[in-house]
C-alpha cells in the first residue's frame, strides 16, 4: 500500500516538473508544451498505454494490471490562466500573460508522480487505473471536461479521484467533504437595448442605464428573499459597460456576472428568478434586451462511498490531526464536476500554505509549499489502489 516514505522517491521529480510547468504557462486547450512534456514523462515510465488528443491536447495513461479490479481514473487539469505571474521565484513565469496561479502546475506534477510510482510497483494495484491530463479546466474559452466526456474515454469507470491545492489550509493538511464541495454555476450577458439622447431631455429617451441600476438591485432579492436561507447562492454583476460621456443617455448598456449555489436545483431556480428580473425591469423601461445565459459548471457532488475510502486513506497516511472535514462547500465552480455525472466522484482539498505563502488562488503572487505535492500524490495513488482492487 502506498505511504508518504514510499512516494518521497518521487519528491525531486515532482517539483522539477511543477517548476517546468510553472514557467511555461500555458492557457485552454492549447497546450502543445505541456502536453509534449507530459507524453515524454509517461513514455519513460513505461507501463501505459496513452491516449492524446483528447479534447485537444488531453492525454490518458491507461494502467492494465491483468488483475480483477474496478476501472479507476484520477484527473490532473493542466492548463494556467491568462494573467501574469508577479512571484519573486526563479521559476516566474516566462510567459506575458499567462501564469499558472491556480496550482495546475502542481496537479500535473502529482498526477506524474503517481504515474511514476504505479509504474515502480506495479504489482500492488489492480483493475486498470485511467490517468487523465485534462485541458481547460479554467474555461478559456470553454471547459474541457465536458470534451473529454464526448470523447468516450472515461465511460467504463466506476470511480474518479481528483484534487486541487489551497492556501486556506496549511502544507500537511487536506479538506475533505462530503456531498457538494463546490458550487454550480452559470454567467450570464445581457445587453439592454434602449434610446439614447441628450442627457438634459431624459423623457425623449429610453434609459437602459436605469434599466441596468434597477436589474443590478431587484437581483439582490434572488438570494434574500427567494431562496432558503440554509442554501448557499450568491449573484453577482463584475461587468457595467455603457455611455461614454456625462450628458449623453447611451443606446445600450451590458451587464455581465455569475450566479452560483450549492445546491443544483436552486442554481437551476435562480436563473430563472433572474431572467424574470431582466424581462420586466427592461419591459418597464420600454427597453428590449439580449440574453445569453448559460451553466458554466454544475455542482461538485462528492460520492459517500469514495470519499470515505479518500478520508481514511489521508488519517492513515497523516494521521487524525490532519484531516479536516468541511462544514461548508466552496462557492467556487470547478469543471471536475462534470465527471460527477458520468461515475461515482471523490475530491478533496490538498493544504499547501505555511507562514510565508497564503496567497489565494488567482492571485498574481500565488505559490504553494512544494512539499505538499507527495502528500497529493499518496492519497491519489492509496485512494485508487483501495478502489480498483475491488472484485
């Protein structure tokens, strides 16, 4: 069975190839390098069959044991975010505009480190294990775990294992939680067709600029009032374009945000909510509008079962002290939640601040205590061995 000794083999590897990953960035589905890297690593092991060009530039490693066992899959995202990277660390990123501030570099990593240590010890797993390197987790322009699902390669798997790293708990830490872990959600565009005209004659026009102010407070009340105080949601506008001088009433103006909630129903139901919102404030006013409003990602459901096995695995490997269970789900969407739909579905939190690094996620400056990755990898690695060996 794997143990935190037995993966720190794998340690130095790990962090040279979160850094590589680190400082060659890479955004969506175009991940030629990354990929490229990931193929080389694999082929080394020598003990996959691999499949790429899945949704793009997706890469499974397929371990057969030639034992009885369950089809495992574990899943790494690997692309970074276009923004740029601001840490003072030799491996910044030397790409402008592109930085891998959500951990993906870690993922990767682990998930190589896994591969790694399957291939060394081969005769301790069963079933077959589905490594999966996934594109585009970000959304930039589109999630790919939606893609890879059209593609086949996951559907004869009875369980699929993933992580992601965080600051909000310390290195030697892991979250774990059961049921939904992180929140559906959608975005939303709408563009407010009115009349523009001289701001001194506002009753010649039709003000899509009040159209926006009343839609922007009326869908407050999508939270505070029309949905159950005991589930989580949130509405949010980031985007208010219209105008371009002081006295002139614009002929149009774009609202863009997100909604989210815990719960996919009410997700499901605050959408709703809110398209009624924007076809009566906008009728109103005596404006029209155009709407594109979509599901960006569902509600993350952990399995009881998987995460469990995940649970006990983690207190055996750190002991009871050092795994946390959450009383709370994320409001952060994360597109592993799609597998969530196709089989059974544990993901857990990997802990990887200290007293220098707690950046959050996103943040230009965000790093990571590096040792975090063979605790990420030894919980993949036992999680999936205790599954697959399953008749």
């Amino acid at each position: 069975m794997t143990t935190i000794k037995g993966m720190k083999k794998y340690e130095a590897e790990m962090i040279e190839l979160r850094r590589d990953f680190h400082m060659h960035p890479e955004i969506g589905f175009d991940l030629e390098r990354t990929a490229g890297r990931v193929e080389e690593k694999l082929k080394e092991y020598d003990a996959f069959e691999i499949i790429s060009g899945i949704a793009k530039t997706g890469i499974v490693a397929v371990f057969d044991s030639g034992r009885p066992g369950k089809t495992v899959a574990i899943r790494a995202d690997m692309d970074a975010l276009p923004m740029d990277d601001k840490i003072d660390k030799p491996y910044r990123s030397k790409v402008i505009g592109a930085a891998h501030t959500c951990g993906h570099d870690a993922h990767t990593a682990i998930l190589l480190g896994v591969a790694h240590y399957i291939s060394d010890h081969q005769e301790e797993f069963s079933g077959r294990i589905k490594l999966l390197f996934q594109p585009s987790e970000e959304g930039q322009p589109t999630h790919g775990a939606p893609e890879v699902i059209k593609s086949g390669v996951l559907n004869d798997c009875d369980a699929i294992f993933g992580l992601h790293v965080d600051t909000a708990y310390r290195y030697g830490q892991v979250g774990i939680r059961y049921g939904p872990l992180y929140a559906g959600s959608t975005a939303f565009s709408i563009t407010i067709n009115g009349c523009g005209g001289h701001g001194a004659y506002p009753h010649m026009t039709k003000d899509p600029v009040i159209a926006a102010a009343q839609i922007i407070c009326d869908a407050q009340t999508i939270v505070s009032r029309n949905t159950d105080p005991m589930g989580a949601a949130v509405v949010t506008f980031g985007s208010v374009n219209g105008g371009y001088a002081e006295n002139v009433i614009p002929d149009k103006t774009v609202l863009r945000g997100t909604t989210r909630a815990v719960d996919q129903q009410i997700l499901l139901n605050n959408q709703e909510q809110l398209n009624k919102i924007f076809d009566s404030i906008c009728t109103m006013n005596g404006c029209t509008y155009d709407l594109k409003h979509k599901i960006t990602t569902p509600v993350l459901y952990n399995d009881k079962e998987l995460t469990a096995i995940t649970e006990e695995e983690a207190v055996r490997l750190l002991g009871r002290d050092q795994v946390i269970i959450q009383d709370h789900a994320e409001m952060g969407g994360e597109d592993f939640a799609y597998y969530c739909d196709l089989a059974p579905c544990s993901f857990f939190i990997l802990g990887v601040s200290n007293e220098e690094i707690n950046n959050y996620c996103h943040h230009p400056e965000f790093d990571l205590d590096e040792r975090a990755l063979v605790i990420g990898a030894s919980i993949l690695a036992a999680s999936a061995q205790r599954i697959a060996q399953k008749k």
